[in-house]
C-alpha cells in the first residue's frame, strides 16, 4: 500500500497566501469602516431631527427660541446621550464644544458653546448638560461674529433676521435666496487638516433647517450655507 506523503508549503506559496489575508482583511477593514461612517452620519441627523422638533414644541409652548440647546433637557429630550455625536473627537466627548479644536481661530465662536466651559452664559444654560458637540445657531448668546456690535445683537436676533429676509446679497449685489437657515449644526464628520488649521473635506458639515427641518450638507465656511445643496 502507498503511502500518502504530506505535502509541505513552499516559501512562495506560503507569501502568497499571507498576502491574500492581508488584501482580504485590508477590503473588510475599509467597509468596516465605511459602515461606521454611514451609522455615525445616520445617528447625528436623527439627533439633529430630535432637536429641532424639541424646538419646535418649545417655540409653541413659550414664542421663542431657546436661548441653548440644553434647556430642552428634560421638558423636551428626555436623554442627555442625544447631546453627544459620535464622531466627536474630544476627551470627554463635547467637551470642545461646537467646533473641533483644529476650526480656524476666526470661526471658533466659544460663546455658543453649550458645555460646562461656557462660564459667561452659565445662568443661561442648563447645566444639568455637561457636555455638547452641536453648534446652535439660535443662541441667546451674543454674536462675536457682528463686529463691531454695538446692540449687542444675539446669535438668535440675527438668525431671526436671516429667516426672515430669506436672502443674502453676493458678489455684485445680487441676491441670492438660500431659505434653508440652520438651526443646529454638526462639524465632526469633517477630517482635520491639522497644519494649515482647516478642512481636507468639502461640505460634510450636517444640518438641519429651521424652516422645514430639512437636513442638507455645507462646507465649513461661515456661508457655505448659504449655497445650493
């Protein structure tokens, strides 16, 4: 009777295997990925869509805007997870506030943040919130981006104004009409260019319209917003 021989792998056949795995686990490790992108994307805009519904009850119950976010919190959200997106990059998460720590020096509006760091509005939030990666536009806070400001006109009276007049003057003073005011907005889906203290990525900037709560993408730029999407 013959008996059987094992056959060993040669070196070549061995590389040639491990260089397999390797292509095979580099494809799952990029749709795992891309899948944790997809549900971070989708669970932001479904928070996005909880606030501005909050808001709107809030609007109905008292006429106004809130002054932040966190005064939803319990009457109108009833869990403080909400507050937090996924992405955040922060130790703790949303302890940087509105905008990622690598957003231009002259786009860093500190004054909306809604986390136990703003001590200048503190009586103006609630401060059962901690911490929030979310940038509201609709602050009681005022506008550091109104310079000079000398009626010290809030981010909310501003907004106010915007919804209102449903346009923005552009180059050559022709209007453009935008009607899609943001009410809260997320900037941590954007990848850091950390050297030159922006942005790799062009509108992945999620919000959601005060108007119509519609949910559409902008660039990080202070009007990106206003553009078609």
């Amino acid at each position: 009777m013959r008996q059987r021989k094992n056959r060993a792998f040669t070196l070549v056949e061995l590389l040639v295997s491990i260089a397999v795995i390797a292509i095979l686990a580099g494809m799952l490790l990029v749709g795992l990925r891309r899948a944790r992108f997809s549900a971070r994307m989708a669970e932001c805009k479904s928070n996005l869509k909880q606030f501005s519904a909050a808001v709107d009850i809030y609007r109905g119950n008292l006429d106004d805007f809130p002054d932040f976010i966190s005064n939803l919190y319990s009457a109108y959200i009833d869990t403080k997870e909400i507050y937090i997106c996924a992405a955040d990059r922060s130790n703790p998460k949303g302890n940087e506030g509105g905008k990622p720590p690598h957003e231009p020096d002259s786009l860093q509006y500190v004054e909306t943040d809604d986390n136990l760091n703003n001590t200048v509005y503190e009586k103006m939030r609630n401060t059962d919130i901690e911490y929030c990666s979310y940038l509201y536009e609709f602050s009681g806070a005022v506008c550091s981006w109104i310079n000079p400001n000398p009626d010290n006109i809030t981010w909310k009276q501003a907004k106010i104004q915007e919804v209102e007049r449903g346009a923005g003057l552009q180059g050559g003073g022709a209007a453009k009409v935008y009607g899609h005011v943001p009410l809260v907005r997320c900037f941590w889906h954007i990848t850091p260019d950390i050297p030159n203290k922006g942005y790799k990525d062009e509108k992945m900037v999620i919000n959601v319209a005060v108007e119509d709560r519609n949910i559409f993408m902008s660039g990080p730029a202070a009007d990106d917003w206003k553009k078609e999407f």
